[in-house]
C-alpha cells in the first residue's frame, strides 16, 4: 500500500472518529501518582546488556499530570556479526522522555517527547495521542501519531577509542489506532491497529552481507562486502486481544499479532499469559510467546557474487526465524496502609527465557572447519535470558 | 476508492451509534471485575516498553502492541 493511501485512508478514519468524541458525559481521571525504580539484565547471543531506570508519574492537578522517565542501557560483547568481524563493543544508550497529560471529560490528551542517545546513533521522537471513551465506558477509543528522527553512525575506531562516522538520517512515522472494548462482565478485547513508513539511512552498518569468492567454487571460501538497503519501508501491524477473568478470582489473556511490510516480511505473533493473586499480597504471572517470521526479499545468507542485486542484506532480524519466550513475574505488595506520603508499594521480579532458532542465518563462526564450505554451515540459534526487577511506590 | 468502502460503512455504523441513545450492557455496578487490577491491558509500562525494545531489536515485526521504545540496538 502507498504511503499516501495510508495517510488519506487515516485521515478520514481521524475525521469520522473526531465525530464520535462529540459524545461525552462526564470525567475520565488520571492513574494515581507513582514512581519506578527499574534493573534489567539480558544476557544472550554473546551480548550482555544491563539497563536502569527511574520514572516518576506525577498529578498537578485532577486534569493535568507529567511523566518523567530516565533510562540507561549498558551494552558490552557483541553479536554473532559483529564476533565474525573481529570486533567487540561497549556502549551505553541513555533515553529520556517526558510527557503531559490532560483529562478534560472522557478525553485524554497526551504529548510526550523522548531522546535516545549512543555514541554511534541518536533518535529523537515527538508523539501525541488521545483517548476517549465513550458508550457508556464500554469502548475505548486511542489515535496516536508519533515522528521520529534518527541519526545513524559507525564505530569505526575501538570499544574504548571510539571514532564514529556518520553515514546518514532517518526518519519515521508511527500511526496508532487502538480499541478497547468490554464485552460482557467478564470478557475485555481489543484491537490495535499501526502503520509505521520510513525513509532514509535504513540500514545496520555493523551488518555485512557475504558472496562467493570464486563462483560457483565453494571450496574458494567468501568475502565480506556492504549491504544495500532500500531507503523506504511501510508496515502495517494488527493486533487483537482478549482478556477473561475466570470463574475464581485470575485472568487469562490471549492475542494475536499479524505483521507485513514492503520488504515482503509477514510475521505472526501468538501470546498467552496467565495472571493469579494470591489475597491482596502476591500477583503471579506466567506467559507463552511465539514468533515466526518469513526473510525479506533482499536477504540472503550467501550472494553468489558481489553487487548480485540491487538491494543486498545479510541482517540476521531480517531472516527467517523463530522463537519461544518462556516467562514468569511475581509481584510482591507491601505498605498495604501506607506509609507518611506513600499509599502503597509493589516489588517485581521478572524472568524470561528466550529461544532463538534462525532458519536461513548460518553461523559463520563455524567457517574454517574442515567439514564446512561457505552456505553449508549449521544454521544459527542462541538463548537468552531476561531479568527484571523494579519497585514502584504509589503517592 | 474500493479499500475504502469498509471503513466509512464502518464509521457511517459507529456514527449513527454514537447518536443514538446506546445504553451500556454491562452497568457499572458489573464491573467489579474489570476493574481488577489483574485485569489490565499492561500493569507496568517501563517493562511491557523494554521486552518490547528487545523484540524489536531482534525481530523485524513492529508496532501494535500498545507501548513505544527507542533506541537501534544495533550491535
């Protein structure tokens, strides 16, 4: 779908959803005061990254609030790509956003601005979004639009003395239309639906993609050379959701994700999670995840030769894969009767176990062996894991 | 435009909802339920926009999931 039949097709859904606001009764209110202590470890693919954050969500008054978020990611190793070309990394991203939000009736207003920083890339996003509800509170209505810009650079110095090139910009919008619905007593769904184009530098310049170095003689081995990225991309997402609370006090929610994009990538998402108190204490959640994903059409693990297509990647995120995510969180609730200004507070501890099976992405690290020629070795696969711990205090 | 026949049959439907006097099938006092704190679309937003940073920086799907992240991850 072009771009532009995208953004009149939205458009004139904005125009027709702008009629129905017209309907509101009375006031919708902001989520109470809280603030978010955040620790998070990922360990996998040979990369470990550890991120901390603070975020404090404030009311000034019943119709106004801001929130603030302060996030640092501590990136060391490198990846399977990154490992094949014989250099490590050490980076730190530092993301700060702030947003406003106003209530007046049914309707929330939202602005938020966010930055993210690394030495080799930087992004800035500007967004706003509005929710309504309406029906009598049954229905949930949100638009949301963002635009980002990104500045896209290399390393092409040391982990310690960087020396960083920059290649080029992108920049990207983010359409947003999500419905919440409840359905009866027991049963809440949704569906969200985003469209996201970019244009610009839209590569990854740590990638490369490998060709013959003697077609069709495989026993000559391969080279490495530069991927070549189209400089536009559209995707459409649609998501829908279900959420039932079970005759005994727990939750179980499903949902199902349907992706595409120009690139000629279809992915599908299958997500079930299972949610159980215990009293007013503990919250227990275990969730399933699966994701499958087809290759975009200029991808392969091994080019004949160099310069073979136009548009040239060897990004393992755009090959074909599969993966599983196992996870479990429990939730701890304590200062049940408050404390000086604090309501209450909650602690979390958060374990995901992630499985990663690529299907047309080789191990390169494998080349060399005996047994091995290029485009014969065995397909790539890692785990990882996930922590998270985070407290937050209600005020 | 034929691809857009559906959303304004839609919208003409929802129009003429949102005019009429609808009454809520589950009252208020029903909602006891959802109103459970287990009943959240995402209890905590900082984690549901990290696991979905990771996955982005992973995979090539994106969006519709209801939070944002930030960042490449490229390495």
């Amino acid at each position: 779908m072009k771009v532009a039949a995208v953004q009149r097709i939205l458009g004139r859904v904005a125009a027709v959803v702008t009629l129905l606001l017209i309907r509101a009764t009375c006031a919708d209110v902001l989520p109470d005061d809280r603030a978010d202590l955040f620790y998070s470890k990922y360990s996998g693919g040979g990369m470990d990254i550890t991120g901390d954050s603070v975020a404090v969500n404030k009311k000034f008054t019943e119709n106004i609030a801001a929130q603030l978020n302060y996030f640092v990611d501590h990136v060391s190793g490198a990846s399977i790509d990154v490992l094949s070309q014989a250099s490590q990394i050490r980076d730190e991203r530092i993301q700060k956003s702030a947003a406003l939000e106003f209530v007046h009736d049914k309707t929330t207003y939202t602005a938020s601005y966010t930055s993210s920083i690394e030495r080799d890339y930087r992004s800035h996003t500007a967004s706003i979004a509005l929710k309504q509800d309406m029906f009598g509170d049954l229905t949930t209505l949100s638009l949301a639009f963002a635009n980002t810009v990104d500045k896209v650079g290399e390393n092409n110095g040391t982990a310690f003395v960087p020396v960083i090139d920059w290649l080029g910009h992108a920049q990207s919008r983010s359409y947003d239309i999500d419905w919440s619905q409840i359905l009866t007593k027991n049963l809440i769904a949704g569906v969200n639906f985003n469209v996201i184009t970019d244009n610009g530098y839209l590569a990854n310049p740590y990638r490369a993609v490998r060709f013959l170095r003697a077609p069709p003689n495989l026993a000559a081995g391969y080279q490495l050379g530069s991927q070549m990225y189209p400089d536009t991309r559209t995707s459409t997402a649609i998501q829908g959701e279900a959420k039932y609370f079970l005759p005994y006090r727990a939750a179980v929610t499903g949902s199902f994700r349907y992706f595409r994009d120009t690139w000629s990538i279809v992915g599908k998402t299958f997500e079930l999670d299972y949610t159980h108190p215990i009293k007013n204490i503990w919250i227990l959640e275990g969730r399933f995840r699966y994701y499958t994903q087809n290759h975009a059409d200029f991808y392969s693990d091994l080019f004949d030769y160099a310069g073979q297509y136009r548009f040239e990647a060897r990004d393992q995120d755009l090959a074909a894969q599969e993966n599983y995510t196992i996870g479990a969180k429990a939730t701890y609730a304590f200062l049940p009767n408050g404390w000086k200004i604090f309501k209450r507070a909650t602690v979390t501890f958060d374990a995901s176990r992630i499985t990663f099976h690529y299907l047309d992405f080789r191990n390169i690290k494998y080349y060399g062996l005996p047994q091995y020629q290029p485009g014969t070795e065995p397909l790539y696969q890692f785990n990882a894991t996930v922590y998270q711990v985070y407290m937050s205090i209600f005020f | 435009m034929p691809a857009f026949r559906p959303l304004a049959v839609a919208g003409l439907v929802l129009m003429t909802a949102a005019c009429s006097n609808l009454q809520p099938w589950v009252k208020p006092y029903e909602r006891d339920k959802l109103a459970d704190p287990i009943m959240g679309w995402d209890r905590d937003a900082i984690s549901a926009q990290y696991l979905d940073h990771i996955r982005e920086t992973r995979e090539a799907s994106r969006g519709a999931t209801g939070s944002a992240g930030g960042g490449c991850g490229c390495n």
